[in-house]
C-alpha cells in the first residue's frame, strides 16, 4: 500500500461514540468548548478512553493539527 493510499484510509474512518451519562456529555462539551481541559474522577469513570477518542475526532476531521498529552 502506498502512502498516498494509506492517507486516502485514514481518512474515510470515522470515530464515533456515545456518552453513556449525562457526566461524559458535560465532559465531552468541556473538550469541544475550551483549549485546555482537565479531567477528575474516580476510576472507570472513562477519562481517559473519552479523551483519546474525542482527540482522534478532531485530528481526523482537521480542526486540531496536533494531539499533546
């Protein structure tokens, strides 16, 4: 596969997701709203999945150039 192609591949996938509570919408809206958001909680509580996934939707979509962890 030619690195043309694999651009051409990332680019069709799509991320997806749902929040499964009302706490991961807020959350969710608090990364789609500010430039910087940090995250406390209990564990299991998916922090970090939530922020991975909304993260690879951006960068996917082209409205962020970078992720910084």
């Amino acid at each position: 596969m030619s690195q043309e192609q694999r651009e051409e591949e990332i680019q069709k996938r799509v991320i997806e997701f749902t929040p499964r509570n009302k706490n991961q919408e807020l959350f969710i809206n608090a990364i789609n709203n500010s430039a910087i958001t940090i995250a406390v909680g209990p564990p299991g509580t998916g922090r970090s999945w939530l922020s991975c996934a909304v993260a690879l939707k951006l960068l996917y979509e082209d409205k962020v150039n970078r992720i910084i962890l």
